[in-house]
C-alpha cells in the first residue's frame, strides 16, 4: 500500500520576502503619487484627511523633533488712531495719535514722515502729510489743499489709510519701515497602535503576496490592515483637532526611567481657531457664500486665485442644493436634462447626478473636497460635537517659509513631517513580538505566551504654514461679544 500525501498550502508561507510583512502606507509610498490613492482604496480605506495631506503638500522627511516657520506681517496695513479734533480753521493742522495696539515692540507703527494719511470728510476725503513727530506716535500733519476742513472729530479706532510719501528737490530721504516676521515653532508627536493575535489565528488568515515595484516581495494581511487602519485613524485626530501639551502632561519613559513630558502639537482647527480667519454663513451654506474667499484673498494680499474647500458631508450637501437651486432659476426653460448633463457629468439624459466639485466664481477656482471622517458619527460627527457640524476649511494654493536643517525652504502650507534621519526612520515603526505561535516569519520568540503582539508606531507633524490666509468656515451665526 502506497500513502501519497496531499499538498497543504499554509497561511503563513515561507519564501525569499525582502520583508516578511507590509503595511499599506508603506507600499503605497513606494509608487507614484497617481497610484497612491488606488492603493489607499484598495487596502479598504477611504481617502481622508490623511491622504489630503500626503497628496497636497507630499511627506517631509524631518532630521530634528523641531522646526520654525515664518509668517511676513502685512506689506501695508491701515492705522487706528485715537480720536482727532477737527482743525481750528481750513487749512489748518491736525494731531494724529496711534493707539497702543498699532505699535510694535519699538513702538512704531506704519506711519512715517513726509507720508500722507487719507482722513475721512463725507462720501470723499482729504489728504494730510505728516510733517512732526512728538513722543510716541504722535504727529502734526497738514493738509495738501488749502481749504481742505471737516467739523465732525474722527472717533477713536478709526483705521486711516496710509498714503504716498511727498518731498522736494534736494531733501534727504525717508525713514525706513522695517518688516514684521513672526517665528512659530512646530513639534513631532508621537502614536501608536497594537493588535494581539493568539496562537492559531494566523494560519487562518487572509493574506496576499505583493509584488513592489523595486521587485522586492512582502505578505499583506487583513489583521495587519486592521491595526494600521486605527493607526491612521489616531493620525486623523491629531491633524484636525490635535493641542500642544502645554499642561506639560507626562508619561513614564523606560528608557530614561523617569517621567517625561508628552509631545503634541495643534492640528488644522485649533491653529485656525487662534490664527485663522472665520466665516459663519448662517443656516446654510450657499454659492453666494464663496464670493467671501475673493474678499479674504484681498485682505491677505494673496496673489493666489485657487483654493480648496475642504468640508464634511452636511456642508458639501447644502452646497450641491445651492447649486440646484441656481441652476432651475437661471437655465431659462431650456432642456433640463442636457443642462444638467453637461454641468454635473451625468452619464445619460435619463441620469441626474448631482456632483458639484468645483466652482469658479468672483475670479477664484475652488475645488470642493469632502472629508468623510469629518462627518464620521464615530470621531468628529459625535452628536457631542454637533456645534462642528457643517464645518469646512478653505485654505488658498499657497506656499510657506520654514527653517529646516538649518536652511529656509518653501513648502506647500499643508503638508505632513515624519522623523527620518540617520538611518531610523519613525514614518512606520512595525514590529512583531513574537511567543509560541509557530508563526514561520523571521521573529523571535520573546515569550512563551501563545500568540503574536504587533507594535505600530510613528513620530509625525501636522506641518501647517500660514493659517492666517485659511479660512474656518463654521453653521450659525457670529458669537456675539460680552463686552
């Protein structure tokens, strides 16, 4: 009698992997950036706010745990003043006082001698040059016309426009105005994830092989897509809603055997809701709406005429309505069907498929991007957090200046940093700690406890330049002030 035994193929196989497993962040990166979000979808994640920041201002690889950005102050601003009694007489001079808040550390403000200021007279206006100063930020000025007058005082924080400098032949020039730079600092954070499998439960699991395109081969599995899907989650959090630890909470630290103090740093909302501008549209938000970009383009003198309305799905909602209600009021009785065919991309006459994504309007570009987790009834659309709901952050194609490794470098204004220098690179920390599980991967038994733990790690920063040209688009009406 002849026992032919039969081929079993085990879950967990043996082979020439350059590594035993992969992650799909990790794989992704390793294609280009077209390929990124495919690879993203098809680990079974959705393209969230992570990927947003991947794709928009790409990974910045950090050598230190700190970096610096710096803001430019305005190139002109306007100048409150206390009030100013009229002239004795047409033609006569006036005595113009900066507030206190106007100064800076120098106390100087925007004015300087031998410019002009526009003072408000009716609908027009008359212009005054500055010709004396006395103490701090107090000048005489004269006007330019003879008869120029008004009888009403200009009420204190009045904001007066400065004007254009006026001399003569052969005098000397005039005062210099020095540039206002801000410094911000920027920190890594550190998270991490573990999944515990016991013994057995490997060898019954889902896992592939990969083939990566530097030809190197992995195994990917669903236990490990599930831990590094809540590690992504973790990294979500912290872009949108993350605080600096500035209660100075600490945590055990092995290594050092002491208490050290944990990192953390301000994710997108809190930095707008300190540095950013605020838009609240009421009830609903609505085309007219994005004329507001245009002004805040303006007041930043931004030279930019694109930008990205990020947005949860109650916000995207009212916008697509708004764009309905638009379209039946302005498209004149013609063919509806075609009408809506060739504006929102539906596939046939007999298909509407409401699908606004951008909108060109008051000379700006905005593409419209939804952020599902924003709307996740799980993390940011808990019913405790329903005052956010309907949120939305615009945030203008632009640049920033930052300090990195000791040289100043323009980034995109969002973009996401991962520690990575000297050959340890924190992007993703995987390791497996390995008992008596009989898994055939290249691991050491670390305990005799039947089963397999997974460590996830990564030291990252939310990487957020400029905020002061954002916009924090929020439902409801502005908070009115208590004093």
């Amino acid at each position: 009698m002849t026992l032919i035994n039969s081929q079993i193929e085990h879950a967990a196989r043996q082979g020439p992997y350059s590594q035993p497993w992969i992650t799909a962040e990790n794989l992704a990166w390793q294609y280009t950036p077209a390929v990124y979000p495919e690879i993203i979808r098809a680990a079974g994640y959705r393209f969230d706010g992570l990927d947003f920041f991947n794709l928009y201002g790409g990974r910045l690889m950090l050598k230190n745990r700190e970096l610096s950005s710096i803001v430019k102050g305005r190139f002109a601003a306007p100048v409150r003043v206390q009030q100013i009694e009229p002239p004795t007489e047409p033609g006569g001079d006036i005595t113009i006082t900066v507030l206190a808040d106007d100064l800076d550390d120098s106390n100087r403000s925007q004015l300087r001698l031998k410019f002009t200021v526009a003072i408000p007279v009716g609908d027009s206006y008359e212009l005054y040059r500055l010709h004396t100063r006395e103490d701090v930020e107090q000048y005489t000025a004269s006007p330019l016309e003879e008869d120029a007058y008004f009888e009403d005082a200009i009420a204190e924080g009045t904001e007066l426009m400065v004007g254009h400098s006026l001399d003569t032949t052969g005098a000397a020039g005039v005062e210099g105005l020095r540039d206002r730079l801000y410094y911000y600092k920027h920190q890594t954070q550190i998270s991490k994830e573990r999944l515990g499998q016991e013994g057995g439960m490997l060898a019954q699991e889902e896992w592939a092989d990969v083939l990566a395109p530097d030809g190197s081969t992995y195994k990917f599995s669903r236990w490990l897509n599930d831990v590094e899907k809540r590690l992504r989650k973790q990294i979500e959090v912290a872009l949108w809603m993350g605080q600096q630890n500035t209660n100075e909470i600490t945590s055990y630290n092995s290594i050092e055997a002491a208490d050290t103090v944990v990192l953390g740093e301000y994710g997108l909302r809190k930095v707008l809701e300190q540095r950013g501008a605020r838009l609240y549209y009421g009830d609903a938000f609505t085309l007219a709406n994005t004329y507001s970009f245009k002004d805040h383009f303006i007041n930043t003198e931004l030279g930019s005429d694109m930008g990205v309305l990020l947005c949860d799905h109650w916000l995207l909602r009212d916008f697509e309505r708004s764009g309905v209600e638009w379209l039946t009021a302005n498209a004149g009785g013609t063919d509806y069907k075609r009408i809506y065919r060739r504006v929102f991309g539906a596939a046939t006459d007999d298909m509407i498929n409401v699908s606004f994504r951008a909108c060109y309007i008051d000379g700006v570009l905005t593409t419209i991007v939804e952020i599902p987790s924003l709307s996740d009834p799980a993390t940011f659309g808990a019913s405790s957090l329903d005052a956010m709901h309907g949120q939305g952050i615009y945030v203008p194609v632009e640049t920033g200046q930052v300090t990195l490794d000791g040289e100043s470098k323009k980034l995109k204004n969002l973009s996401i940093g991962y520690l990575n220098n000297q050959g340890e690179n924190r992007t993703r920390v995987f390791a497996v700690l390995d008992g008596m599980s009989g898994n055939t991967g290249n691991y050491n038994v670390v305990t005799d406890v039947d089963g397999t733990n997974v460590h996830l790690l990564t030291e990252y920063l939310p990487l957020i330049l400029n905020p002061e040209q954002m916009i924090l688009i929020t439902k409801g009406d502005e908070p009115v002030s208590e004093e």
